[in-house]
C-alpha cells in the first residue's frame, strides 16, 4: 500500500485504541463541580443532589451528569462532604508505635470494628513526641474524624490531665470524641470516652500464682517511671506481696522499659550484683523474652532454678521454651470496644463511657515451686 503522507496523521479529536482521552475543559486544573455543570448543562446544585443521591432526578438528568463525571474524571470533594455531614467520619487511632505486638492487636480490633461499621480507619504514630501528638489531634479534629483513640499507657507528666482535658473539649466542639484506649480516666466531667483494662488485677493474678507455687524472693521487672500501666502493675505487685505476708524489698523491685533489651540487661545486673531471687515477674512478655536469654546465659534452666511470668500473652508466648506463664490482656477487645463506644455514645446513658476490661492468668510451663 502507497503512503500518500496523509495516512500517517492522526486527528486530535480521533481516539486510540485501548485509551480513554480525558475531556477537561478546565485544561490541567481538578475539574470541579462548576466544571461538570458546565458540561452536563445543569446547574451546580442538580449535580450536588445527583451525586449525594439524596433528591430526585430526572434518568435523563442522571445519565448527562454521571456522563459528565466519567469525561472530567471528577473526584468528589470528600472534606466538603464531611462539613456537611454527609460522610461518616474516619476512626483515628494515635499510638506511640504501630511496630509492638500488644498495640498491633489493639490496632486491629479497632479496624476491624470500624470496617464492620463502614469506617475507614487512620493508623498514626507519635514516637513519644507530644509536639507530633498535638498536631496529630488537631490534623484528626479538622479532617472531622469520628473519634481520636489514644491507644497505649500514659505518661503522667505534670500537665497530662490539662492537655488530655483540652484534647478533649476540642473534639468535642467539633462533634468528634477523644477515646483513651489503655489509658485511665481523667478527673472532672469531661467529653471523652475510657477503656482500659485491669493492669493491677493482672499483676496480682501474676505474683499470686509464684508465692502460691512457695516463692519469697520475687524479682520485679516492672515499667518505668510514671507510666499509668507500671504504676498499676506495681501496686497489684505489692497487693500480692502483703496477702501472703511478704515483705516488700525494694532491691527487688527494678524499674525500667518495657523492651526485651531491657529484660536482659537488668535480669543480668541482678544476677551480677547476687541479688537474691527464685522467680521472675517481667512487666511484659517481651521483657520476660530478655530475662529468659539472661538466665540462660548465667546457666539458670527455667523453671528449674527460676520461674518466670510475663505479662500480655502476645502470640509467641506460647511458642517459647518453656511456653511462658502470663497474663493474657484482651487487647483487641480493648479495640473494638473503644470504637464501638464512641461511635454508640449518643445512645448510651451518662456514666457509661468508662470500661475495664478483665484479665486473666494463663497457666503453662514456667513455674515450678522453689528447690
């Protein structure tokens, strides 16, 4: 076939195949919903109750707007939806750090309760920096999500209950709820909804069980400083100490984070400085992970010289060796719960926004009475 140099030249206007040429009159800018009027001949308001589907067009009016939609590729302006109430608002769950097994599992409880609701759900992390927290709720507060959930045990740092409070009074303005997930509850009445789980409970359920089983001698691994989960762990410590006459020693109670390093470093400084111990109570499993490798490394077995109770009952406890002793935490409970209360607020009684969620000891293999 003879080419006559015109067979070569594609028309502007002449589609390719397999390609869908994008028809913006508005050129390279977002088309908007002006645009789509234009297109459709409409007005502004008939392509807003089209697209809201909450008034009744003509098939024929429908069918020119959605028309014009697909050739503008229109993109709905979600935030304008959400000032108008609209759209259902996301679930924002702030935590510290998306990486620890425990807030994982809160995390996913929550999502899982808010896509059973038709919630999108928004993971945040603050990294233990409270300037990025303030930003985080502010950021949460204008994109007008449902609830903010703080998820994680609290520093109670002077100034926490004030900041908590304004946290609170903010989103509520904006008809959003703070939900303090693992967290206790504030003083005062304020707008915000609490779910935690009983920390002292769990920690005597622990200690019970090893001076039960005939220990004295109870090394405490147990949370830093001001941490409203430590705080609660060592009073449920104590609480066990004085139901079965023990003296408290305060040698034995070594505070300290809440990471498997940690539980290897201070398990092994104790046995460094002879400190006199049968058992073992680390503040959580992954610091129970850190004394076990210490006292491996010192030529202790478990439970044959040392018994051993974590706290949490993350998966892995169960796969140790000895499967580990612990204190299950319903954490994606704690999930769920915290986002079906926030979203069911408004039909509940007042008083009702504050949850303990129990405990429970689970019994394996790294106990054994003292030799």
């Amino acid at each position: 076939m003879t080419d006559n140099g015109n067979a070569a030249r594609t028309s502007p206007d002449r589609k390719q195949p397999g390609k869908r040429r994008r028809d913006n009159s508005a050129g390279d800018r977002p088309s908007t919903i002006r645009d789509v009027a234009a297109k459709a001949g409409v007005s502004v308001a008939t392509v807003s109750r089209t697209l809201a589907g909450n008034y009744p067009v003509s098939d024929a009016t429908r069918a020119r707007v959605m028309a014009a939609v697909e050739s503008l590729r229109y993109v709905v302006n979600v935030h304008a939806k959400a000032l108008s109430g609209r759209v259902a608002g996301p679930i924002a769950l702030v935590l510290q750090d998306i990486t620890g097994p425990s807030l994982a599992h809160v995390a996913a409880g929550a999502e899982q309760e808010a896509a059973a609701r038709g919630r999108l759900s928004l993971v945040c992390a603050t990294h233990d920096d409270r300037d990025r927290e303030d930003d985080l709720v502010q950021l949460m507060r204008e994109q007008h999500a449902a609830a903010v959930v703080l998820v994680g045990g609290a520093v109670l740092y002077d100034g926490y209950h004030a900041r908590m409070a304004e946290y609170a009074r903010a989103l509520d303005t904006a008809g959003s709820r703070l939900v303090l997930c693992g967290r206790p509850p504030l003083p005062g009445n304020l707008p915000v909804t609490v779910v935690e789980y009983d920390n002292r409970g769990g920690a005597f359920q622990a200690v019970d069980h090893l001076l039960a089983a005939g220990h004295r001698r109870v090394l405490f691994l147990a949370g830093g400083p001001l941490i409203s989960s430590a705080e609660e762990r060592r009073a449920g410590y104590c609480q066990a100490l004085r139901a079965h006459g023990v003296a408290y020693a305060e040698e034995l109670d070594v505070p300290g984070s809440y990471t498997r390093v940690s539980g290897y470093q201070r398990t092994r400084a104790a046995l460094g400085e002879g400190l006199d111990f049968t058992a073992v109570f680390a503040g959580t499993d992954m610091v129970a992970v850190g004394a076990l490798a210490a006292l491996r490394e010192a030529g202790l077995s478990v439970p044959g010289d040392v018994s051993l109770v974590g706290f949490d009952d993350v998966p892995f406890a169960a796969d140790l060796t000895p499967a580990l002793t612990t204190i299950r935490v319903p954490y994606e409970d704690l999930g769920r719960t915290a986002v079906r209360l926030a979203l069911e607020r408004e039909n509940r009684l007042a008083g009702d926004d504050h949850v303990v969620l129990s405990t429970q000891l689970v019994i394996r293999q790294s106990v054994r009475p003292p030799k």
